[in-house]
C-alpha cells in the first residue's frame, strides 16, 4: 500500500480515493502544509496547477475552477474560469489575481479551491 505522502498527492491530483485507500491514509485530517507541499511541487515540474488546466482559448473546452500559472516575469497568476452552463466551450467568467511570492500564492489557491475545507470528504485542517 503507498505510504501517506504518495496517498495525499493522488487526493490532491484525483480528488478522489477509494475505500482501501482512505483506510491506509489513516485517521488523522489532511494538514493543508501538506496539501500545499504537493501543489508546489507539480506546479514546478509541470509549470501549472493543476497541470492540464489552461487559460481558455476559442473552440477549446474551458477548465472550470482555480489553476496556478508562474508568468515569465516571475510572477504567479491565480486564474478562476467558469464556462457557459449550456456550453462548456464557451467561457462565462475569466479573473486572475498575481502574486509575487510563490507560497503566497500556493497558499491562496488551496484555500479558495478546498473552501470547504475537504477533498472528497477528507478534512484539511490548518
């Protein structure tokens, strides 16, 4: 069975776990360090958060939600997308926020991504 650090990554990348797995997680919440800790690391290996997300461009599907970009200035930008209900190709709303601090900005799309302060049922505390 993968050890936690392997099992919170496929939560924080699939959002989901299965039933062996959330026992091997075990009791204890998810700590948002933690969350976070992934989130950096892909967003340097893959150069977005999550890395299939993109700033929407005509005739493609738009990513719904929050995603990480770094900008060639150093910069991050927080992006959050919402497409046309009716039409998933066809964006509705298009906002960004940049950060210049990289943990800054981690910090602040985990915290608007996970609101709820769950991923697929499992609790991030602080």
């Amino acid at each position: 069975m993968p050890d936690r650090s392997s099992l919170i990554e496929k939560l924080v990348l699939t959002l989901h776990l299965n039933v062996a797995e959330r026992k091997a997680l075990g009791p204890d919440p998810v700590l948002k360090s933690e969350v976070s800790s992934v989130v950096l690391r892909v967003l340097k290996d893959s150069g977005r958060f999550p890395p299939e997300a993109a700033p929407w461009q005509q005739g493609r599907n738009v990513f719904e939600g929050y995603f990480l970009e770094p900008l060639p200035d150093g910069t991050v930008r927080l992006w959050c997308q919402r497409h046309l209900a009716t039409n998933p190709y066809q964006l509705a709303q298009q906002i960004h926020s940049d950060f210049s601090d990289l943990n800054r900005a981690v910090e602040e799309f985990v915290t608007k991504e996970w609101a709820a302060a769950q991923i697929d049922g499992i609790p991030i505390r602080a």
